[in-house]
C-alpha cells in the first residue's frame, strides 16, 4: 500500500520524498521487518535504520539532512512526526489490508468455561483442557493453549493505555490496538488480572508454556513472557518488554516499558526497574540495581 493516498483523507500537510510500497507500522527498533514505516523526530534515531525500513516520517530538518544520502527508503515529511504516525496507524485498523482476517472462535475438547464469562465470537482459539471462571472477558484476537487457567475477573486482549496528543497538543487520542494475545500450555493466571493485546497486527503479546501470573498484576501491549516465569501479585509491566524464561518479578514490581529481564533474573518485591536486566541478576530498590551491591551498600551504612 502507498500511504500517501491515505494521508490525503486525513488532511494532514506532508510532501513525500521518493515514496515506497508499506506493508506495515512499527518503531524503529520494534518492528517486524518487511516493509515498515516508522517514524523520527531527531536525525539521532536514523543513523542506524533497520534494513526492513521502506518510510520514515519525519521533520522537515531531518529529511533535509536525508535527501543527499544513499538512504534505501522513502520519506514523508510532516511538522508533527509522532502525531502523523498514529493518527496513520488509527486510519489503517479500519481497512481490511491492515487488520487481522476475521476467524470464527473456535473452542477445543475438555473446556470449563463459566456461563458468566465473555468470549469474543470471533478470533479467538481456545485449546484443551482449558478453564475459565466466572466474569472472565476474552478479547479478539486471543490464542489460549492447552490445560491453562484462567481465573475469575481476568481481562485477555483488552485495549492498552497507549494515548498520544495532537501535533499541536490541544487534544488527545487513542492508540486503537489491532494486535493479539498468545497464551502458551499450562499456564495459570490468577484472578482480576489485566493482559492487554498488542498494537500492531503484526505483534503479539505472549506468555509462555508454564508460566503464572497472580492475582492483580497488569501486562502491557507487546510484552514477550518467556517459560517458566513467575510474576507476582501486584506488579506492572510495561508496555514491549521481553521477559526471559524462569524469572521471578516479585510483589509490587514496576518494570518500565521496553527493557529486557534476561532468563533467570530476578526483580525482587517493590523493585522499581528502568534498566535492562542480565541474565541471572537479582535487582533490588527504587530505581532498581544489583541486589548484593545494593544489600552491601546498607550495611556498609
């Protein structure tokens, strides 16, 4: 598709450089490579585009900086970069070319799902052996494995917090999400918790094979659970962060949108984490660092 046939709809002012064939959305560091446009608003963020780039909407400043170098992609020019971008995004999810096919629910052998729960009629695939509580509501665009639980009050594949202002900041929008829930085999999730879907049709927000979830714990669009992992009562994880396999993010645990817990690491109760994680380091405190820094620390004080 060639966004500029829809950008004219939306009377929005743009000139395009050199326009190119789009075959999705995404960041720039978070997309799925074929064919994205992306958006910049500082000529830092294009130094080093991915090669699956074909757009880049940007300010005029950057494209100017562009336009003498052997860039493989086209560029849109627009005043509000950012704005442009979901405001497209928006505009997109209401055709067919952009969204997910529309599927009839289909709901495997050996399933206790409650009377008093909400399954979409629509895209959603439900395994074996799967339970489902009371007042449980089961979004479009949810995949359940086998033997997984999902117990009462619990939201799958619900609209995020994902709001972004107008170029000029007068007004404020919602970020419709068109992406999906993967749910693996034998997992748990416990009661009144919060799993939204992910943006993009492309994405998916996953937990996977044997991991749980507690009660009250909210999961962002985007956020990539790995097996075996724990999360705790409590805890927010934000939006496009990648949790390894056999973490354990603790009671009340904040961890910020767009970092990784690598496999075995731990974010202990009430951690505050704004900083990747290694694989098999324990972080402590707010903001969050190495546990046994931290531990000898307060004891040299």
């Amino acid at each position: 598709m060639y966004l500029s046939e829809i950008l004219k709809k939306m009377s929005i002012p743009f000139e395009v450089i050199d326009e190119k064939p789009v075959e999705s959305l995404g960041l720039v560091s978070y997309n799925d490579g074929e064919a994205v446009c992306t958006f910049a608003e500082k000529s830092s963020f294009v130094q080093n585009m991915p090669e699956g780039i074909s757009m880049l909407i940007t300010k005029k400043d950057v494209a100017e900086r562009l336009r003498n170098k052997p860039v493989k992609y086209g560029i849109i020019v627009t005043e509000y970069p950012r704005a442009t971008f979901f405001m497209l995004h928006n505009a997109l999810c209401k055709t067919e070319q952009y969204r997910r096919e529309d599927r009839p629910t289909v709901i495997g052998e050996g399933c206790k799902i409650s009377k008093m729960s909400y399954i979409a009629e629509k895209n959603v695939e439900i395994g074996n052996n799967v339970t489902i509580e009371e007042f449980v509501s089961i979004k479009e665009n949810t995949i359940i494995g086998d033997n997984s639980v999902i117990r009462a009050g619990t939201v799958i594949g619900g609209t995020g917090f994902e709001f972004k202002k107008n170029g000029r900041g007068t007004e404020s929008f919602l970020v419709e999400h068109v992406g999906g829930v993967k749910i693996g085999n034998n997992v748990e999730i416990q009661h009144n918790v919060c799993l939204d879907r992910a943006i993009y049709p492309w994405d998916n927000t996953i937990i996977e094979d044997y991991s749980n979830i507690d009660n009250l714990v909210y999961i962002a669009h985007g956020v990539k659970i790995g097996k075996l992992s724990l999360v705790a009562s409590g805890a927010t994880i934000g939006g496009r962060c990648n949790i390894g396999d056999n973490v354990w993010i603790g009671l009340g645990a904040i961890i910020r949108n767009g970092i990784d817990l690598g496999s075995g690491s731990r974010a202990n109760m009430g951690a505050v984490v704004t900083k990747s994680v290694g694989e098999g380091e324990a972080v402590s405190g707010n903001f969050a660092r190495n546990h046994e820094e931290l531990i000898a620390e307060m004891k040299r004080k």
